[in-house]
C-alpha cells in the first residue's frame, strides 16, 4: 500500500504563510475553547461556529473518542563527532526497544530545520545522554533507528533536558504544558495530537449533559512523516475494552462514533474486524487510511487544518468523502481560518 499511498496526493491548495497560528490562542486573549469550528455535513454548505459551539452539532447517544496520549518534550540539542550542533526529535518507540529518532540542524529562528546528511559516530547530548544512529529508516531521509541511552530513563532525561518540538512558523518557545491536551494522563508522543487541544473540562461537561458518552484510547504519535508526504512508521496503541465495548454498541444502538484526531481514526481501524467489529487491541500499527480502503469503526471527524497534499488528507476525505473536503477548505481559506497545532478546528460528519 506504501507505494500507492505515496504516489496519491491530498488535496492541493495554497496555504498563505499568514493564516499559520504562531503562538496558542492563550497568547492571543483567547481560551483554549476559542478558537473556530467549521462544520462539514456532507456537501451541505459548511457552517461556520466557534469550538463552544460543539456539543449542538452531536446528538445524545453519540460517542466520542479521545486520545490520551500525553507530549514529550521530545526535542534535545545534541553534537556529532566532529563537533557539528545537531537537533535530535526522539520520535517512536519500536517493539524491540529501539526508537525512530529525527535529526535535525538548527536554523536561525530557534527551531530547525531536516539534516539529511551522513553522520559518523554517536550523538552526545546534555546530562550524559547519547544517541547511536544504526540506520536509516526504510528509505527516509530523516529519520533513523537509533538506540538511546538517556539517563536515568527517556521520560525522565527529556523533562529535564528536553524542549517540545518547534517548527519554524511558531516563533518562541513555548513550555509543555502549552503542547498538552486537558485530558492527557500519559507521555509517550513526541508531538501533540492537536486536534484535542481545544476541549477544556467545561467542553466535556457539556458533551456528557447532552447525552454524549466519552471514551479513551491511546496512540503515541511521532513526528509528523505523514504531514512530510513519506511512508508510514509503527506507532505504538492500545485500545481498551471498555472502548472497544462502547464502539461497538454504540453502532449497534444506531448512534455515530466521532474519533477526536487522526490518531483515533489510526487506532480504532486498527482495531476493527472486517464486521465492523472494534476489538481490544494492544501493540503497533503501520496502517494508512485511504479513500479506497474507507473508515469501519468512526462516522465523524473532529481534527484540525492539514497541510496541502499531506496524507492525513487522504484519512479525512476516507471518513468525508471528496466533495465535503473540497468545500470545507476553500471555505476556512476564504473565511481566514488558522492552521497547525495551535490553530482552528474542523468537524466532519455523515
């Protein structure tokens, strides 16, 4: 599937640089729930509302699903052999207990940007820490296999010598907590899965007075390969049978299954049979999403803004279809909506 996938595009536009969100909406007098929603039914003209607007556009027996993956300060500053200032994003976990890692340079606005070049010798970092490179990954031009050894243990070392990843449209640092979502409760993705980041306690209280049920699962996200147009990487997941349970009757009581993230829509069709039945599951995943493949376990889609032809495109139009996408997005480009991880969201329904 990898060559297909890679030689489908997304959907093409043109992304302004201007409508890139550079700081979190905190930063801009907002709350976390104030940024803006674009609603896609089909092909229905797309409506315009705000984040708090959320709950009216899902119905009672509805059931959302969250990923509770939390954000590693995953970005750590690191120098080759030969002296040259390298940016090591500690990416993935893989089942043998060696982990994707990227390696970067830095660039003059404090983030960095790809090194794609041939390096010798371990990675030495602050604290003791040290990154083996053992190979490149399939045939990326960025990413490694690489075994850490990262005192006294990974959590541990990137919390204090760690930053979150940072890529050149955000214009400062910004602390972790920034990069969390509300409901996170354990670390494990070297990126945020954004498309929660807007929920707040007060979204959830109303989502469950309205009758919507809530239910977690788990994906650790790596860094965004996917958004670089490059084939798919292992990403660890685990859904618990009490989602599984909810999912399931859930359809069977004729109600939608609304994945909060690509992330969710990755794990529960990793989890789902060829009955439409999700299963507990536990384990790594390499799945793509593509329209020809289609969506069994979720109905709707709650995420953010993509890159154009960026792959996760392909999940969305997969969940959506074609013509909802096409309108949602040259909607939220005439309307002036904002991108990226601290910009504004879109949800798609049947």
């Amino acid at each position: 599937m990898t060559a297909e996938l890679l030689e489908r595009p997304g959907l093409d536009f043109e992304l302004p640089p201007s409508l890139e969100a550079h700081e979190p909406p905190e930063a801009r007098g907002e709350r976390r729930d104030g940024v803006r929603l674009l609603v896609s039914r089909g092909c229905d003209d797309p409506v315009h509302a705000r984040f708090t607007d959320l709950p009216s556009f899902l119905r009672p027996g509805d059931l959302v699903v969250l990923n509770t993956s939390g954000t590693r300060p995953a970005a750590v500053d690191a120098r080759s052999t030969d002296g040259r200032r390298l940016v090591v994003h500690v990416s993935t976990e893989l089942p043998a207990g060696l982990w994707l890692v990227e390696v970067r340079q830095p660039s003059g606005n404090g983030s960095s940007v790809p090194f794609g070049g041939d390096i010798a010798g371990p990675l030495t970092l602050a604290g003791g820490g040290e990154v083996r490179l053992l190979d490149r990954f399939r045939d990326s031009t960025r990413l490694w296999v690489a075994a850490l050894a990262l005192p006294p243990d990974v959590d541990t070392y990137l919390a204090r010598h760690g930053r979150p990843i940072r890529y050149g449209y955000v214009e400062r640092d910004w602390p972790v907590a920034v990069y969390q979502t509300v409901y996170a409760t354990e670390p494990g993705s070297a990126e945020m899965p954004s498309a929660g980041r807007p929920i707040t306690p007060e979204i959830i209280t109303a989502l469950v007075a309205r009758g919507v049920a809530v239910s977690p699962l788990v994906l650790h996200t790596g860094v965004s390969s996917l958004e670089g147009h490059e084939a798919p990487y292992p990403e660890y997941y685990r859904v618990p049978a009490e989602t599984a349970e909810r999912v399931n009757a859930t359809h069977a009581a004729g109600h939608r299954v609304i994945a909060v993230g690509t992330t969710v829509v990755r794990a529960l069709e990793s989890a789902v049979d060829e009955h439409r039945v999700v299963h507990p599951a536990d384990g790594w995943t390499e799945l793509v999403v593509t329209p020809e493949r289609g969506v069994h376990a979720v109905d709707g889609l709650l995420t953010g803004w993509h890159e154009p032809q960026a792959s996760h495109l392909l999940m969305l139009e997969a969940v959506a279809g074609r013509c909802p996408l096409e309108r949602a997005y040259a909607a939220a480009l005439a309307a002036g909506y904002r991108w990226h991880e601290f910009g504004d969201s879109h949800l798609l329904l049947p």
